[in-house]
C-alpha cells in the first residue's frame, strides 16, 4: 500500500511531466494541446497537496487520539474532524476530536477570591452555636 507520502510524490512527479509536455507543445504552437497539458499539471499540483495534507492530517489524528487513549486531557484539532474542515457542519462522530460534553467557563480571580470569602465566612460559623437557627 502507498503511503500518502507516496501518492503525493507520484502526483507532483506527474504534474512535472505535464509541464514539459505543456511547454513542448506551446514551443511547437500547438495552443490547444499546450493549454490541456498545463492544465492536467495544474491539477495534479492541487491533487497532490491535497492527499499530502489529508495525510497530515491522519498522522495528527492518529498522535491525538493515542494520546486520548492514554488518558491525556488535551484540546480538539482545528478543524475537529476531516468532514467538519470540508463541509463546516458536518462530523464524524467515531473520529471526531471535537468537546462531546460542554465544558465550564475558567473562573476568574475575582469569582475565586468571592467564593474563598464565602466559604471563610460559612467555616467562621461552624463553631457559633447560635448560627442557623431560627427564633
């Protein structure tokens, strides 16, 4: 099997041969048959970065999720799944690296030293027999 290392390299070797092609035809005037050459180069160029960022993309996948096996809290990938970067709306559940569960908002200085200033005052008032009841 290819790697996408392979299928990329095979692609822009492709697009190289279609550009000398393109320019041979373009030396002997033949316009039309120099157009289609480049074209079909300029094509393989696209097709081959493609493939070679899908396989990026597979290989952090692949680094991510090994990571997730072992427990590692980590951020999703940007964009989280491969369907979401093309399409903006759509996942793939099983692969997707996307918060499946809504997470809370970081607490700021202030709320913490609030809530330390409460529970100081809730513990002060432990040990008053007199606190909590009711006349």
């Amino acid at each position: 099997m290819v790697s996408y290392r392979g299928r990329a390299a095979i692609r822009f070797c492709c697009a190289a041969v279609c550009t000398a092609i393109g320019v041979l035809f373009a030396v002997a005037s033949v316009w039309f048959m120099s157009f289609v050459a480049l074209y079909s180069a300029s094509f393989l160029i696209w097709r081959g970065f493609r493939i070679h960022g899908k396989g990026i993309r597979l290989e952090r996948e692949k680094v991510w999720w090994s990571k997730a096996k072992k427990g590692v809290e980590q951020d999703p990938l940007d964009p989280c799944c491969m369907p979401f970067g093309e399409t903006g709306f759509r996942h793939d559940e099983p692969s997707c690296t996307r918060y499946r569960y809504l997470r809370p908002k970081p607490i700021t200085r202030e709320e913490r030293l609030e809530i330390d200033r409460k529970w100081n005052e809730i513990i002060s008032h432990m040990s008053d027999p007199e606190y909590g009841e009711e006349a």
